[in-house]
C-alpha cells in the first residue's frame, strides 16, 4: 500500500467517524440524560460525562405512571397495522406487477397520488368518522388509519420487488399445477422475505411514532400510546421540565425501533439492495 493509499484510507476513517459521532451525539446525549442525578443534568456549565449514575429516572415512569400499559399499546397497534398493511398490501402489488387488470395504470396512479398526499390533512374527515362509528378510545381508531395510510406505500415497495422477480419460477410453478395463491405464497414470498421485512419496518415504525392521530383518537390514560405519553410528562409545577424522565422514556421508546432494526439488519440490507443490479 502507497502513502496516498494509506492517506486516503485513513481520511476515509476518519470521515466515517465524524459521520458516526455526528449522528450517534443526540443519542448518546439522550441516553447520559437518562441516567444522570438531577444535580448534573442541571449544572452550569454543562457535565457532559456523569459524575454519578442513577436508575431513578427510569423507575419514576413505571413506578408513578402505566408506563408498561402505554408500551402495550404502541406494540398491539404498530403490529396489528403493519401486520394488515403486509397483508392487504402484498397481493394487491402482485396483481398489479403480474397481471393485466382493466384500469390499472389509473389504479396504480392513484395509490402512487395518495403515497404522496399529507397524511395530516385527512385529521379532520378521519376524525368525524371516528365520532361517527364511536371509536374513541379503541385501537381500531389507531389501526384502520396507520394501514390506510402505510398501505399504498407497501404496494409500491413490494410492487417494485416483484417487477424484479424472475417469471421463469412462476411459469415453472404454473406447468407444476400450482394455483396463483399457491405459488404466491409458497414460491414468491419465501424468495422475497428481505422485501416484506424492510416494507414491513417502514410501516412498524410510522405507527411506533405516530403523534397527532394518537393524541386527538384516544383521551383515556390506559388506551394511551407511547408518543403521547412521553410527550405529557410533566414536572411537579408548569415551570419544572422533567429531563430525566423525559430522557428515559426517550430511549425506552427508542429501545424496541433499535433491537427491531439491529435485528433484522441483514434482511434490511437485502430488501434495500435487491433489484438494484439486474442479473
């Protein structure tokens, strides 16, 4: 290896991690916040590196809040609603990557317009629909809207995955006797699961952080979601901002997003990479 050679490898480290450092600073902030004692999280000038480190944090949310009840929550509605958006969504792309339907570059058109409409501007006619049906406080006024609005994004991904799967399986399956369910589900959708992880992590992660209809659809503690319920920490008066219990229930939040995506790491990668490089 060449001095230039060595010069660039060490530039290009270096610059990785700056990247790293840049992006993973808030993070770590959030998680020295978490287990800081009061005294430090409020010195001036600012301790960076704890003095002491304590758990109090984390125990004031489960101890004096239903901290457990609002994870519950989250986890039962971003599951449910990725578990239908994945249900509903895949053989609706098949169908429109395989076959000829009557109007379906219109239908294909208009999932592609809805992809891209403000998910925020349907509030309002939402809302009269749940005071309509009397789903207040119910988890379906979470999941009907999380897989309305995750499922036209899930067509276009798995669609386009599809597009690049090679027909030849298929027709092979066809001249085996499978039906179109059958090779759908047993030739097509084992071959594409790195596919059907990343799609499925998109939607799982906008219901996880899901904000506005979670605060307006449910008013009752124990239906509460984690994001409204982080968001309505507050201190012992209106004055008092609780950082450290803001902080804890910040990575406990975090937490689950991080082990799902540490986790299925490799089919993500996969799922991002396939199709790129035609064979």
């Amino acid at each position: 290896m060449t001095s230039l050679d060595r010069r660039k490898s060490i530039l290009l480290a270096l610059t990785a991690l700056l990247i790293a450092v840049f992006s993973l600073g808030p993070v770590l902030w959030q998680v020295l916040t978490s287990v800081k004692v009061n005294a430090d999280i409020t010195a001036v000038p600012n301790v960076y590196i704890p003095r002491q480190y304590t758990a109090s944090h984390y125990q004031e949310l489960f101890n004096q809040r239903p901290f457990l009840s609002y994870i519950i929550n989250s986890a039962v509605v971003a599951f449910c609603s990725t578990a239908l958006c994945l249900i509903l969504g895949t053989p609706a792309a098949y169908a429109l990557s395989r076959f000829k339907l009557w109007g379906g570059q219109v239908l294909l058109a208009g999932v592609l317009i809805v992809t891209l409409f403000p998910y925020v501007l349907l509030f309002l006619g939402l809302l009269e629909l749940v005071q309509f049906l009397g789903l207040g406080n119910n988890y379906l006024s979470l999941i009907i809207p999380y897989t309305a609005i995750n499922l036209p994004l899930t067509i276009l991904v798995m669609r386009s995955f599809f597009q690049q799967f090679p027909k030849d399986l298929e027709d092979a399956a066809k001249v085996d006797g499978y039906s179109i369910t059958q090779t759908l589900t047993q030739i097509v959708l084992p071959i594409t699961t790195p596919a059907l992880v990343t799609t499925g992590i998109l939607a799982f992660i906008f219901s996880w952080n899901e904000f506005i209809f979670a605060l307006t659809f449910i008013s009752a503690e124990r239906m509460k979601t984690l994001p409204v319920a982080v968001a309505q920490i507050g201190g012992a008066s209106a004055f008092e901002i609780p950082y450290g219990p803001l902080a804890a229930a910040t990575v406990i939040g975090t937490l689950p997003l991080v082990l799902l995506v540490f986790f299925f790491q490799r089919r993500i990668v996969q799922g991002l990479t396939a199709g790129a490089v035609k064979g």
